[in-house]
C-alpha cells in the first residue's frame, strides 16, 4: 500500500510538472511615475532548478480594489528567466497594487499558485505632503468595501483537520482584517455551559496556538476581544465523537510526530492499522506503518538530516487508504549557499565609480554557478524597500510557494531564526497548510493528472478557446480556419472531444490582429467561439488596505517623494527618450473645434471609392453571403463562378485589364484574405461596412492593391459598435494578439565620457539596476556602477537562484557623501 503512495505521488509531480515563479523587483515600494523594474524567475516545482515547461510568462499589475489589472506584460522566457518593467503613470492613483506573474500551465491548479506581490505606491507631489484629497477620492470604493467586511475574520485549526471528542487537540488561530492583515486580538474558548476552557492572543501578524480537549456532545465558541475593545463571538465546529489526530513537534535535529486514535463509541476496542507519509514537493522522505489501539499513542520520529529545505507535508491514512489527517512541519536548509558582496570601500563621493564583486559558494567553501539580479536603491527608513521581512526568493521558494493565500512579511521567519520566529512559522503553517492536490482525487484513478487540464504549456504565444453549441454544449471536432494576414496566410484546425482548441506558433514580435472562424463538423455556423482570456481578473477581489493619510505618513515617505519628482522632471529634461511625460496641474481651455472622426485602426486607407454600410441595406442579414450583398451595388465590380473550382471571382472592370486580368486584394478588419472562399464564410450579420477603393485610392497597398481593394469590415471588430439592436453572431471572433514585451534598458551613465559629466544625474532612488548578473563556478563576478549627484545611504540587493536549484540573497550598504 505504502508503494501505491508514493508512486501515485511521485507521478504526480512529475506528470503535473508544477511550476513556481518569483519576481525580484528593484524596491518595494513606489512613488507615482517611477519605473518598476523587476527580473522574472521560473523554476520547476520540485527542484528548484531554474528551468520550466513553460516559455511565455504574464505579468499582471492589479487596482487596489482588486477588479482591474491596471498594467500588464507579456516576456518571453529563457531558460526560466526574463526581465521587465512597468513605467508607472504619475497620475496612478495613491494605493496598494497586487503584482502577481503566473504561466499558462500555472493556471490549472487556480490562482493559489501564482507568484502575488503587495507593492505601495505613493503619489510623488511637489510638496512633501501627499495629496490626501486626491486619495480620498479615488480610494472612495476601496474604502466602502473595506467597511461592508470591517467584521474580523477569526478562525480556529486544530491541528490535523478535526476536532476529536476527548482527545488533547492543538488548535491554531488567525485573526484578519478585510484586507487580510493580521490582528492582535484576545480571546477565551467557552463550551454551551459559558465555562472557559483555554485562553489565547494573538501576536501582531495575527497568529497564536491553544490547546484543549474537547468533550463529545458539547458545543464550542470563542469569545474574542477586537481591536477597541469590541467583543464578538465566533462558533468552533462541531466536535467529532470519534476519529484521528495529528500532531508534529519540532524536537531539534528530529521532527517527532505523534498519532491519536478515538474508536467509534459501542464498538469494540480493537487495533487499527495506520500508514503515516511524509514528502518534500513530491520527494518522498519517511513512510512508516503500524497500529493503535484506543487511547494510545503512535510516535515516529523523522530525522532533519538528508531532508530537502522546505515545507514537510505528513499525511496519516487508514487502512483504506484514505486521507484522515494532514500536517505540514517546517525543515531550514542545512548547508544554504552562501553569497559574499564586497564593495571596494564602503564610503564614494558623487559620481564615483563602484566595483562590486558577487561570489556564490556552498557551505563548504566550494563555488557555485548562480544567475542572479542586482539592485542598488536609497534607504527610506519610512518606507518598506529598507525593512527586514519583505518577500525574497529564498522565502518565496521554500514556504509562501506552497501556501495558499496571502502570506505577510515572510522574510520575519528567515532573517534572524530564533525561538519566537520558529514558533511564529509553525503557527503559520498551522493555519493556513494548503496542498496542491487532494488525495482522494489521487487514488481514485491511475490516470495521468496532466490529461485533464485546460491550459498546456506554452512554448510561444498561444490562442485558446472552446467552440460551445448555442446551447452551451461544446462542440466535438469542429473546424477552425485561423487569419493572420497576408506574410502568414490561413490555418486550419480541429476541435478535441470537449470542444476545446489550441493555436501555437506566434512569434510574439509585433501585435497583430487575427480572426478565428468556425464551423460545425458539417459545416454548421450556429456555434459560438469563447477564447480563454489571457488576463483574468482574480476570483475573489479583495480591497486592499489603505495607504496612510497625509498626516499620519512618515516624513522620509514625503523626502522620498520629493526625490522621486525631481528625478522624473531631470529624466524629462536630459532623457527625452525615456518616454516619460510629466501630467501639469489643471488647465482652463478656453473655446472649442469640431472634433474630427476617428480614423479606424483596421485599414490603412482615409477613404474609399466607395462605401457599403449593412446598415442601410435593406434585409442584408437575409443575404446568402458578403458577394450578394456587393452584386449590382458597385458599378465596375463583376462576380461570377468559374467553371473549374466553383469558386467565386471577382473582378473590378477597368482595373482588372490593365493588371492583366488579377484580382482585387480581399481585406477582412484589416487582415488580407487568400481567396473569395474566405470571405463567403462570414455571414453578412457580422458586417459592419465594406469599402471599395479603385485605381489611384488603392495606391496604398501597393503592388497588392494593383487590382483594386474590397475590405471588409466586421461589427466585433469594431470595439465601438453598438449592439443593442443587433443579433449576436458568434461564429467567427477577431482577437488582438499580444507581443512580447521589450524591455528597456536601465539608465547607467558613463562619466569618463565629457558628454555625460556637463548633464545632471537623473537616478535618486534607484542608483543601479542589474536584471542579469550571472556568477560562473569558476569564481566571482563583477558589476559596476556610478554613484550620482545625491548624497545618502544606498542597499545593494542581490537575489537568485544557484545552478543546484538553491536560493542566494544578499545585501551591502553603501554611503554616499557630498565630499
């Protein structure tokens, strides 16, 4: 039986092929109209090793409301690595954005798994003050949210799943606000006769455990103290008259684990078999088999030595394999690798050059190969980019990763290990384990876990969808015609037995336009196409907290702003190719002009010989296709059918003979077509115009347009177009493909040159940013880097991952005098 574990489990991991990514970003906070530049990590789920199935990582920027994605990107990753930015407006409203980076394969297993990131950004005014107005303003809705949730949410674990009728149980503790920040409360555990049975508080992240027995047939509240001194009552479940419980304890270089069993009341006190399982991201690392019999216990002891850094998950089953309890233990990394920076001093005048070596090794002083990332940002004590308990890839890698939800300050349990953090850990993972499978699901099947999923992985940009019956049944092998325009012609493709299709093989280079049109096997259009969006939104939208007020804010948060707003205005100045723009204060414009009509971004033309609107056609929706529509209504254009193919020609008369007999170039939203079958397919309901251009107005297009231009244009092209008195058609859809983002490069001046030496040094907050600094095994790297026309106190921070799948960080400080 135990084999049977392990192998599903082991299959598992590596048909699902999990994968985790991680963002290391310049800083941790911002002001309105910085750049967030950030390096992208993607590794696989069970090693570690910087590598994944996936080549196309999306990185989304959502509203503090938590209903928008506000900013997005689209990089294309090399061997698990890619890097970025996002220029923030300087009209960004003041809040709490999410950051959050995930693949396509990623989305299979929900949200929980991408990497999400809380980012504060400040709005950077002229004054040291921050316009409280302008955040009232466009928070209002935050706020409200918050409000209607301002009850905490308090809830109680007990350790291994259930509350067991007299059996000692542990019982962890989380009080949240709406947005999901810890609380300090107090509280007292009662049963139905209003007698305590334990006492708790909770520390400042939110987090505390308990310990009681419960008794079979009584009910359990907790009575808790709130912040102001609130009372509010909170039932425990129901307590269980017979079943297991799980506990693990942390016993220095041992992790014992220890078995309760409560038989059924009336039956006789008989053994029960037990099978106890242990794994690290699939890596088996302890099974063990035995009995128990009534109040006894079971121990195991699991020894530390040989285990892999990470999340311990211990699952107890029955002797019918099935799932009774589950408990996740904490094991720190024994030999981490170790990460030296040396500056060549730790004090530079102004635009004085730094040389700073990195040099990776293991514990025992081997050298290792890393790719890593480097920033170099001013020290804001008000902000939280200097704090100690931010995020980092060490603590992303080894715990949040495997944790569902929000997860705040993580970097607390790994900078300073101490017997209060490692309490603080356990309590963490007391309350909020979380796998990533059920093991149910597991056993109930030996069929691959991958063959049910919806997203695959990505090696280029993908389009995917579902072709559903207007019954919202899909539809098994229906045909797929996809166009990409004229340099990429026409491809055709099949549905799978769920209605399910997949188009791969973008190149990602530019943004283009594409139209997908479908059919039943028969030839049936009474379908409707539904493309699975490549940005959703989050499925539970949580407003997040509220930055300070104007008051409240600490007064380096307003010296950091100022800052910020003067490197913009030199940026916008010395750098008129950063692409950055500076929003003025409020402008009075005095009169006014017709606003001229906007031009259609599907056609390159201003105009055309003539114009067709379906519109004014009376009964077009009853035309067979889009040729009916334009025979006898444009003077010189001739169709007829050849006798050869059956297909349909069309000729414009004048133009035609002098090009030798070709054709008009045929154009849908832009996109130009092979042939008139194409274009028979789309039912004249979907068109919105066609347009005609003869001789000198087709000049445009080219040797293409020698024989004249039909385009046509469809109404889902049009994201303007009014539907409310139209019949939907959803056969045939028109999609804008995403381009890999190109990132820019960071601004580093080089003062030897005297070009550089007369301009003033834009770079205040960010001094240096490295998004690639790869460290061989061969010994130390080096990177260098000018220090700017600002005086203070500036962190080196160096994150990534080692060539063994480990996590390196490491910081320096640096001081910068106006000497």
């Amino acid at each position: 039986m135990m084999q049977r574990l392990a192998t599903r489990l082991q299959a598992y991991y590596t048909e699902a092929h999990p994968e985790i990514s991680y963002l290391h970003l310049n800083q941790a906070a911002y002001a309105a109209g910085e750049t967030l530049w950030f390096k992208a990590y993607v590794v696989d789920g069970s090693t570690h090793q910087p590598d994944s199935l996936s080549r196309v990582l999306y990185v989304d920027m959502i509203s503090p409301s938590g209903k928008e994605v506000a900013l997005r990107r689209t990089l294309a990753l090399r061997g698990g690595q890619a890097h970025g930015d996002i220029q923030l407006p300087d009209s960004l409203p003041q809040g709490i954005y999410t950051l959050r980076a995930y693949t396509s394969w990623m989305r299979n297993s929900g949200e929980e798994l991408f990497f999400s990131r809380r980012v504060p950004v400040w709005q950077a005014t002229s004054s040291s003050r921050v316009n409280s107005r302008l955040i009232a303003k466009e928070m209002s809705a935050a706020r409200r949210e918050t409000a209607s949730a301002s009850r905490p949410d308090v809830q109680f674990f007990p350790e291994g799943g259930d509350y067991v009728a007299g059996l000692p149980t542990v019982v962890g503790v989380k009080a949240l606000d709406a947005t999901g920040t810890g609380l300090a409360v107090r509280g007292t555990i009662l049963d139905d006769q209003n007698q305590p049975q334990a006492t708790f508080t909770t520390s400042a992240l939110g987090m505390t455990a308990l310990t009681f027995t419960p008794t079979a047939g009584r009910r359990y509240l907790a009575r808790v103290t709130l912040p102001g001194g609130v009372t509010a009552d909170y039932p425990l479940p129901a307590v269980r008259p017979d079943g297991w419980v799980l506990n693990v304890r942390d016993a220095g270089p041992n992790l014992q684990v220890f078995i309760r069993y409560q038989p059924p009341q009336g039956r006789a006190v008989a053994p029960v078999r037990l099978r106890l399982l242990g794994h690290v991201r699939g890596a088996v690392v302890y099974t063990g088999a035995g009995q128990i019999q009534g109040p006894e216990t079971f121990m195991a002891t699991v020894s530390k030595a040989g285990l892999p850094a990470g999340i311990v998950h211990f699952t107890l089953f029955d002797d019918q394999q099935i799932a009774r309890a589950e408990r996740l233990a904490f094991v720190p990394d024994p030999a981490p690798l170790r990460i030296s920076l040396q500056p060549e001093k730790t004090t530079y005048g102004l635009r004085e050059v730094v040389s700073m070596a990195v040099d990776v090794r293991t514990a025992e002083g081997q050298p290792v190969a890393a790719e890593l990332s480097a920033s170099v940002v001013a020290v804001a004590e008000g902000l939280p980019a200097t704090g100690t308990t931010d995020a980092d890839v060490e603590s992303h890698l080894l715990l949040t990763s495997e944790l569902k939800g929000y997860v705040e300050n993580p970097g607390y349990y790994f900078r300073q290990p101490t017997p209060e953090t490692r309490r603080a850990l356990d309590h963490l993972l007391l309350t909020q384990g979380w796998s990533r499978f059920v093991w149910g699901k597991l056993l109930a099947s030996d069929a691959s876990p991958a063959a049910a999923y919806q997203f695959l992985p990505e090696q280029t940009l993908t389009l995917s969808g579902q072709l559903m019956r207007l019954n919202e049944k899909p539809v098994s092998n229906g045909a797929l015609t996809l166009f990409q325009g004229a340099s990429k012609g026409v491809t055709v493709g099949q549905t799978d037995a769920t209605g399910r299709f997949t188009f791969t093989g973008f190149s990602g280079q530019d943004s283009s336009r594409v139209l997908v049109q479908a059919r039943t096997e028969k030839g049936g259009s009474n379908v409707m196409v539904k493309l699975d969006k490549l940005w959703p939104l989050p499925a539970k939208a949580t407003p997040l907290p509220l930055l300070a007020s104007a008051a409240a804010l600490p007064s380096e948060v307003g010296v950091y702003a100022q800052r910020s707003r003067r490197q913009q205005v030199l940026e916008q100045q010395y750098r008129p190719d950063s692409s950055r723009s500076i929003v003025l204060r409020n402008v009075t414009v005095k009169g006014s002009r017709p606003t001229p009509p906007r031009h259609d971004p599907r056609s390159i033309h201003l105009s055309a010989d003539v114009v067709l609107r379906t519109r004014d056609i009376p009964a077009a929706d009853n035309a067979t296709d889009i040729f009916q529509l334009l025979q006898g209504r444009v003077s010189g254009v001739d169709i007829f059918r050849t006798d050869s193919a059956n297909l349909l020609q069309v000729r414009i008369r004048g133009i035609s003979s002098i090009t030798g007999g070709s054709g008009p170039l045929l154009l849908l939203d832009g996109i130009p077509l092979p042939n008139t079958q194409s274009l028979q397919g789309i039912p004249p309901s979907m068109v919105e115009r066609i347009e005609v251009l003869k001789g000198p107005s087709a000049a445009i297009y080219g040797m293409r347009g020698m024989g004249g231009v039909i385009a046509v244009f469809t109404k889902h092209g049009n994201p303007d177009y009014d539907y409310s008195h139209e019949k939907s058609n959803e056969s045939v859809v028109v999609y804008q493909l995403p381009a890999y983002y190109r990132p820019r490069e960071f601004y580093a001046p080089g003062y030897e040159k005297a070009s550089a030496a007369n301009r003033p040094d834009p770079r205040a907050t960010t001094l240096h940013w490295l998004p690639r600094l790869p460290v061989p095994a061969t010994g130390p790297a080096r990177f260098t880097f000018y220090t700017a026309d600002e005086p203070g106190t500036f962190r080196v921070r160096v994150e990534g991952i080692g060539a063994t799948g480990q996590p390196v960080t490491g910081s320096a400080v640096l001081v910068v005098a106006d000497r």
